[in-house]
C-alpha cells in the first residue's frame, strides 16, 4: 500500500511538472505564432493588392444589421472577419481587402484575402486556410484563384461545362462544394462593397 501511494505520488509530481512546462511553452510560443499568423495575412494583403502602399483596418465595419443583410442575402455559411482600406502611395485610397471565411468548404473553413478596387474590379484572391481533399478541392490554389484575377462582376457563379460568360467560373472538377464555398465568399465580400461601400458600375 505505501509503495502503491509513492508511485502515485510521483505520478502526481511528473503530471505537475510537465503541465507547468507545456504551459510557459505555449504561453512563449504564443506571441511567434500571432507574429507568423500577421505576417501572412500581411503578404496575403500584397498579393491582392499589390500597388498598395499601406493598409487601414475598418473598425467597427460588421454589426447585427449587417450580418442580418448577409444572411438573407443567402450568405450566412460566410463571416467577413476584416475589412481594410489599401491606400496609393499619394495618400489616396485603391480600394478594399477583406478577409473572409467560408464555413461551407468539404473539410471545414476555407479563409482567403481578396482584393477589390474602388471601381469594383477584383485583383484577385490569396488562400489562407484550406483542408479539403487533396487532388480535389486542394486544387482550389491551382484552378480558382487564377481564375478571380482582374474581373469585374456584380456576382460570380461557377459552371461545369466550361466558362463562357464575365462573371463566370470553371468549377474544380469532383470539387463542386469547394468551388461553391469559394465563389460565396467573393459574393459576400462583393455583396458588402456594392451595399456599404458605395458599389461601383457593372454596365
């Protein structure tokens, strides 16, 4: 019995002491982490922006009228986290980047950048998060994003039989559901500059 208690007791220590070791790990590798994670949502912000010489954040950009708007509007599966104002380097403002998540994706979020200027033209998108299928929806790097690189489209739809139309997209063959999750979120990022920000002309 007392060796029985010994044991646990040293168990008990060895628990201890490795909890408190993961914890200064983690609350050390914490702030690395945050660092990567800015840097490459940063060079995320360049790639769709590239004649930007700085970005704004937009405070206070989403409130409960607006998600509400989102939601009706059949955008509900997407959450804009942020929107900055990307300047020239005279001061004047380009246009906008949002950072958008699609929750709708076959294995989960999707998150891209995506950069549109004040006439409404798209520079383009940059993948930021994905884990879909690999040889399917993991395509999504290869056969979408070149595929949203300076458009102009009030709205984008995706097609299986080859696209022939300006606003629309070639779909991932077997990927059907990344595409989708994909093309919602330039909608909702479109459908929130032509409604608050001041939109642009699509004749």
């Amino acid at each position: 019995m007392k060796e029985m208690f010994k044991n646990t007791f040293i168990l008990l220590v060895i628990t201890l002491i490795a909890g408190s070791l993961l914890g200064v790990v983690n609350e050390n590798t914490k702030g690395i982490i945050s660092a990567h994670e800015a840097e490459d949502k940063k060079a995320a912000y360049v790639e769709v922006f590239k004649d930007a010489k700085d970005f704004k954040n937009v405070d206070a950009f989403m409130d409960d009228m607006k998600v509400n708007a989102l939601n009706n509007e059949g955008f509900g599966g997407v959450s804009i986290n942020e929107l900055c104002e990307a300047y020239g380097a005279s001061g004047e403002l380009l246009g906008y980047v949002f950072n958008v998540t699609s929750h709708e994706g076959y294995g989960g979020d999707i998150t891209f950048t995506m950069g549109l200027r004040a006439d409404g033209t798209l520079n383009g998108i940059s993948i930021l998060s994905i884990s879909e299928t690999a040889g399917l929806g993991m395509e999504a790097e290869k056969v979408l994003k070149p595929q949203f690189v300076n458009r102009k489209a009030e709205q984008f739809v995706y097609t299986k039989t080859g696209a022939v139309e300006s606003n629309e997209i070639d779909a991932i063959s077997g990927a059907t559901i990344t595409t989708n999750a994909i093309t919602t979120g330039v909608n909702a990022g479109l459908y929130y500059f032509n409604k608050y920000l001041g939109g642009a002309d699509y004749e």
